[in-house]
C-alpha cells in the first residue's frame, strides 16, 4: 500500500550539503482563529531528482492550463514561460 500525505503547500525550499530539502505544511488551528502554518513533513532529494520533479510539475501546469483549469497570466503568455532546467 503507497501512503498519502496532505500538505497545505510547501513552506521553506533549501538546498544544504548537496541535498534539496522541501517542507510540506499544513494549516493549524490557532486560539486567535488566524491560523499557523506548521511543517508536517520534510522531502529530501539529490539535485537531480529535485530538477526532474521540477519538469514534471511544470508538464502538469501545462495540461492544466489546456484542459482550462488554469489562465497563464498576461505577464507570463507575453514573455513566455522560464526554461526548464537542463541535466
């Protein structure tokens, strides 16, 4: 069986003694109803599997854009989306 994990978003990016450190959080609850967002997981990967996650994404945010889940915004259609980097 493949666990799941819920993030929120993702908090801090790093990129320490050659390794890609992501945080996953999540949104909790406060006393003052505003709401924290707190680390739930961290996700550590070579550069190599850090820029190949990166390229799939960026696939993703392409077939969103033409299934017209997603609008490009004029800035970004107008001076074309970065590169992706290359291995």
């Amino acid at each position: 069986m493949v666990s799941e994990i819920f993030a929120d978003g993702v908090g801090r990016v790093d990129f320490v003694s050659g390794v890609v450190r992501i945080e996953l959080v999540s949104l909790e609850p406060t006393e003052s109803g505003q709401g924290k967002m707190e680390v739930r997981q961290r996700i550590a990967m070579p550069v190599d599997g850090f820029l190949h996650s990166l390229n799939t994404m960026g696939d993703l945010v392409n077939k969103l854009v033409e299934a017209g889940v997603l609008k490009r915004n004029e800035q970004t259609a107008t001076a074309g989306a970065p590169a992706p980097a290359k291995k």
